[in-house]
C-alpha cells in the first residue's frame, strides 16, 4: 500500500513539474525559431525616391481644357531600355487618343505620328529617375503629354480632310460608273435603232 502511495506521489510530481519544464525550454527555443526578419525586400516591392515628382503619378485628365496623358515606363534593368519602353508607349498613348476623338477605327495616315513630332509638340514635362526593385537598382522614365483645344482641332481637322477626300472619291466613282453606264446605254440604243431603221428599209424596199 506504501509503494502504491510513493508511486502516485511521484506521479503527481512528474505532472507538477512538467509545466515548467516544457515552458523553460520553449523559452530557450523561442529566440532561435522566432521569424527573422528579411534581410532583401521582396521583388515587387518598389522603392522610389523622394525626389521624384508628383505627377508622375497622376491620372489621365480629360475633364480640363487641356488634356493630359502621363505615361510612365519601367522599371527597367537600362536606361536605355527604358527609354526604348516610354517611346513605344507613348505612341501607343498618342494613337489611342487620336482614335477617340476622332472615332478613327485605328486609321492614322491622316495624322502621322513620330517620336520626333510628340516630343516637340506633346510632350510638356519629363522625368528621368531611378527606383529599388526588390535589391537591384531600376531604372524608370515618364512623360506628360498635352493635348490642347488647338491641338485637338488640328486632329479633328485632319481627319475631316480625310473623310471629305474619302466622300469626293466615292461620289467621283458613282459619277464615273453613271457615266459609263450612260454611254454603254446610249451606245446600245444607237445600235438597237440603226437596225430597226435598216429592217424598216429592207422592208420598203421589198414592198
């Protein structure tokens, strides 16, 4: 009976202490399993600088007179990649602006377009910079393109010639066609009649 007691006690005391044992080694292990914090930034994060400007990141504008188009390229790993990029893309701004005032369908012989022409006459502000990707250094360029009242005329304008000319052409093909078809009817006619008036002779003649 002694024994029976002695070994319950030293049960009760294996579970009393267990407690702390478990929590004074879960304390030495915890500095070790903590989550260490990241050494590198992760690859979509971005890090720009401070001096980059604020309308960088402004949005297309076309409830004010002049129009406005930010066009943002990159990051990219060159300079020169980014600049090849802002290019492509800001033609393609370019175009598609022309498309919607205009409802050009993507036609756009009536307005060529160049890198040259949108510098000199789009473009109003420019940004060279560059940006933290992750832990590599990128580089980014932005344009912001105007659009004014003026400016917008000229393209309306150009695209009017162009419908006008399209309509001239069309009509001119309708007269042409009118005209041909009117010789070719006037042509048979005569031949029609010449023979009537010969089988009419022929007629008389064996009277």
């Amino acid at each position: 009976m002694s024994q029976l007691m002695r070994s319950s006690s030293t049960c009760l005391m294996l579970l009393m202490l267990a407690p702390a044992a478990y929590a004074e080694n879960a304390a030495a292990q915890t500095p070790e399993q903590s989550p260490q914090p990241l050494s590198v930034a992760p690859l979509d994060f971005i890090e720009y600088p401070e001096d980059r400007p604020a309308w960088v990141g402004h949005p297309t504008d076309f409830e004010e007179d002049t129009h406005t188009i930010v066009v943002v390229s990159g990051p990219c790993e060159t300079p020169e990649e980014s600049i090849a990029e802002l290019k492509l893309m800001q033609r393609a701004a370019v175009s598609t602006y022309i498309s919607r005032i205009t409802d050009s369908g993507g036609e756009f012989d009536f307005y060529p377009i160049s890198d040259e022409s949108i510098d000199r006459q789009l473009v109003v502000r420019r940004y060279s910079g560059q940006v933290t990707q992750g832990d590599m250094t990128q580089y980014e360029d932005a344009v912001e393109l105007a659009f004014t009242e003026e400016k917008r005329q000229e393209i309306k304008a150009a695209w009017n010639k162009l419908a006008v000319r399209d309509r001239l052409g069309a009509l001119g093909v309708i007269v042409f066609g009118g005209l041909v078809v009117l010789l070719c009817s006037s042509a048979l006619v005569g031949m029609a009649s010449r023979r009537v008036e010969r089988r009419e002779q022929m007629q008389a003649s064996m009277s």
